[in-house]
C-alpha cells in the first residue's frame, strides 16, 4: 500500500480571530481521480467546479440549503425583464493583494467566452455586460431569464492583473491537452489559497487570511490526496492517514458505517447518469456499419433502451445506491414530476424486433466510451449495459478511460464519440439547464454537451418557452413537453440518480448538499 506520511498538525485557533476558541486543523482527504485542472473555466464538471471554488469565488453562491445568497455581489436587482444590476462588495480583495473591481468581472465574461472554455453555455442568454462604475456591473439579457442567478452559482470570477500578467486571458483547452499558467497556478478570492499542485498526486491548499467572508471553518492546510484504488482509499480512512474520502466505493459502505471512529455521509443527488448516442454524423466513428448511422433511426435508439435491465443495475451494480429514471433531471431538481418520470421497460424481445425493423437483424457493432474514475461504479455500469445489449446482437467494445482522456475525446469541441456514458448536474437547480445543456440543438452556447448531437426543432422551441416563461403553472408543463417530446425520441437513455456517499473520521465535520459540492468553507476539524 503505498502510504500518504499524513501526520496530523495542530495549529493554534487563535489564528482564525472569529474561531479564537478553536484548533486550527490540518485537513487531509481523498478521492480516486484528480480536478485536472486549475482553471475554473476549462470544465464543467462538478468536481472541478467545486475545488476549485475553494479558491475562487462568483457573484452568488448557493448556501448548505442550496439557496442562492451574496457571495462578491452583496446585492443586486433586475429592474426591467432583461436587465440585471449587481452591487459588488467593497474592500474585497485577490489573495496576492490586488484589488477586486468591475474591471475583473468584464474580463471574467470575456474569458468564459474565449476559446478553450468549458463555460459559455451560461451565457447563452446574455447579449451584453457593462461597468457601470468600479462597484456596479449591469448584465444585459436577449429575452427575460427568471433563472439567471441560479446560472452565475458556479462561475468564478478571475483577476484580470494576475491573468495578464501571466498570459492566462484565455482558457487552455483540455480537449487537446494545452497547459497555460492557470491550469496548474491559481489566485482567487476565496476561503482558501494555492499552495502546491502535483497533478495526479496531491494538491494542498491553505487558509487565505484575506478572505472577505467571516470563516466558519477552523481549517488552516487542506491536502487533497489521489487514491485511485478503491481498496487503498478505504484503508486509508479507517488507519486515519485522510479524515474524509469523497468517492466511496459502494461494496464498502456497510464496511465504513460499522467501523469505530468513521461514519458513513449519504443522501440523494442531483446527478443524473445518462447514455447518449451520436445521431448527427451520416456514419458513426467507431462502428462496423459502414455508410449509414444506425443511430439516426429512433427504432435503434429505443431498441437500445429496452436492452437496459435499469433494476438489474441499481441491484447489483449500484447495490441500491441509485433511484432508476426515465428523465435527464430528479427530486429536487426544480421542474421534476414524478408523473413525468418513465422509463422504456426492459423488453429484449422489442429490443430483438426493433433493431430487425430497421435493418439490423443480426446487430451490429460499436464502441462504447466509458470514463472509469468520474461516477459512481462507471465501469461496471458499461460493462453491466455491454453484456444486456450482446443479448439482442448488438456487439460493444467497451472502451474506458481515465476521466481527463474521456472528457478531452468525448466533449466539445471534438465530440469523438458514437455511444457514451455521462452525468450532468443541473447547476441552476433547474430542468431547463439540463434541457438546454445535454439535448438543445448544438449551436455555440447552446446544446453545449449535447455530445450526441440530438436536434429536433419542436423539443428547441419548447426549451425557448422555458427559458422565459414567468408563469410556473405554464412553465411547468413546458417542462413536462419537452421531456415527453425527448422520450419519445429516445434521443438519450436515462439510467438513474446516483447516491451522494462519502465518509469521514468522527474527527471531521463536513456539510452535504445534493449537488455533491464538497467545501472546504464548512469543514470543522475536531481535536484528535
């Protein structure tokens, strides 16, 4: 087993002045695959996201209730349908000192926009920033957006100076492996602050003393730790070498829930796993059908559909940590409707009669790209969905990778892919997020990661209606539409909501929330 040589530090409370009567701590945690990157803006992918929000703040923030609250904006307004005003927060400051101002939000925009950002898809809506002056930013919007705060929870906002200095104005795009100064360096406004970074190894953070915000943590070094082993990670815990693993294995939860000294963390996510198929591309990348794309034939799509034992894999795969969906957003997700919620039934025979109807009665072949360190159990869910489909002919080749090699094949602006594995959490909370991200017709910002490049004008134009609809009986039922319209398409195959599960050592205090956000801002250490 390779060992970590974690020993723990006490360091005084007394250097945390609204926390005098705490010790500072030493926070040491683990997860199988590593945030890849520094720069906020380079994936949208939650663990990314959330790390690096330890580092850098945004204009609003969601609390432990997932309510959206001042983070560098303490206020703001929308005084007309499409137009909204923010306050910035004086005296804020970047922890190499530079001042926070308007000028770091118009240069934030711009850069969430410029080539190699992961991001734009935040902005679909926006036509215009302007400063108004040092303190006041006003965002200027195409049609009234009811949601755009909930939109701007994960962007963070970048220093201009410092990304100039060190030409960073632009993101390094993952999708071809480039590296610019922010993809290993780093300088916020956050809680915390960039110590070192050895990708793929460890990644330590420190409290930064200058954060605007009153600390409820009493957390002075955070190291993160990559265990890619399940069996590795776990022992690592229970010995006491990390106070917190982040992706339980799920074979291992009633282990850790009965061993003395660490519990089990678990609750509902937002996530949704979901299948996709490449539907644009006249021939498939990587299939033995030559000529033609089996997937543009909603007969194969919901033949693939039937194939899927959804409760065979939430038993045995999942272990019972997963709730079976037919839609691409869940509870809690605003805008879900359990009437909504149906799945294809698992019928190999349809399957068998569909892919015959279509011209396919011996089946075909195809690859199937899989990450391997991002979702709960991935792999095995591949390998579980590959064995169902060679039940009714269809030959997988299942081909899975690491999560940096996979999100770099498989996203924009490669799209190399013709059947995939992929989650999405609606950051908004809301199921027009996940409508416009993974099933809009692809069009700059929108349809982002609509990797399988599904496009159905009616499903567009009800997604438009959403976007603005202010009345929520109305809007609601426009929400029901388009997941009723992408149903019947079969235009992706949803799997199921995933378990959030972490553990941690009686010692450490964290906060869960449905997101799966992991903040280091409410972590309490107590004495070893």
């Amino acid at each position: 087993m390779r060992r970590l040589a974690l020993a723990a530090t006490l360091l005084c409370g007394t250097m945390l002045a609204p926390l005098a009567a705490a010790q500072a701590q030493t926070f040491r945690w683990a997860n199988d695959g590593d945030v890849n990157s520094m720069d906020p803006y380079t994936r949208q992918e939650t663990f990314l996201l959330a790390f690096n929000a330890n580092i850098y703040d945004p204009l609003v923030r969601r609390n432990t209730r997932m309510e959206v609250e001042p983070a560098l904006a303490e206020r703001w307004e929308n005084p007309s349908p499409t137009l909204w005003r923010f306050h910035l927060r004086r005296g804020v400051k970047f922890s190499d000192g530079t001042p926070f101002t308007a000028d770091d939000v118009l240069f934030s925009f711009e850069r969430t926009r410029a080539p190699g950002s992961n991001m734009s898809s935040i902005f679909a809506s926006v036509k215009e920033v302007r400063k108004v002056d040092d303190h006041t930013v006003e965002f200027e919007t195409t049609v009234p957006n009811p949601i755009f705060t909930q939109e701007l929870t994960n962007w963070a906002i970048m220093s201009k100076v410092w990304a100039e200095a060190h030409n960073a104005t632009r993101p390094a795009d993952l999708t071809t492996r480039e590296e610019n100064f922010a993809t290993r360096n780093a300088m916020g406004t956050g809680p915390f602050r960039l110590v070192s970074r050895e990708p793929d190894r460890r990644t330590v953070l420190e409290r930064n003393p200058g954060w605007w915000d009153t600390p409820t943590h009493n957390v002075e070094r955070a190291e993160l730790n990559i265990i890619a082993n399940d069996a590795t990670r776990v022992a690592a815990l229970l010995s006491g070498e990390v106070d917190f693993v982040y992706t339980v294995p799920p074979q291992d939860v009633t282990r850790i829930g009965n061993a003395p000294g660490v519990r089990i963390i678990q609750g509902p996510e937002l996530r949704t796993i979901y299948l996709g198929m490449d539907q644009l591309r006249p021939e498939l990348l990587k299939s033995d059908v030559k000529g033609r794309n089996p997937f543009q034939d909603v007969r194969v799509r919901r033949a693939f559909y039937h194939a899927i034992d959804i409760q065979a894999i939430a038993r045995t795969v999942m272990r019972g940590q997963s709730r079976p969906t037919g839609l691409v957003y869940g509870p809690g997700v605003n805008g879900f409707r359990e009437a909504d919620d149906v799945r294809y039934p698992y019928e190999p025979e349809t399957a068998r009669r569909l892919l015959a109807e279509a011209g396919y009665p011996n089946g075909f072949g195809v690859t199937m790209d899989c990450p391997n360190d991002r979702y709960v159990n991935d792999e095995a869910i591949c390998t579980a969905i590959t064995n169902m489909l060679a039940r009714v002919g269809v030959r997988i080749t299942l081909n899975a990778q690491t999560r940096v090699r996979y999100f770099a094949e498989i996203n924009a602006p490669r799209y190399n892919t013709s059947f995939y594995l992929l989650g999405w959490t609606p950051a908004t909370g809301d199921a027009h997020n996940a409508l416009n991200s993974l099933a809009y017709t692809r069009s700059g910002a929108r349809g982002v990661f609509n990797n399988g490049g599904y496009s159905n004008p009616a499903f567009d134009a009800l997604v438009d209606r959403i976007a603005v609809e202010t009345n929520a009986t109305q809007r609601q039922e426009l929400i029901g539409q388009a997941s009723r319209l992408l149903h019947t398409d079969a235009g992706m195959i949803p799997l199921h909501q995933q378990q959030v599960v972490w553990a941690a050592r009686s010692t450490a205090q964290v906060v869960q929330t449905a997101d799966n956000f992991f903040q280091l801002r409410h972590v309490r250490m107590n004495p070893r």
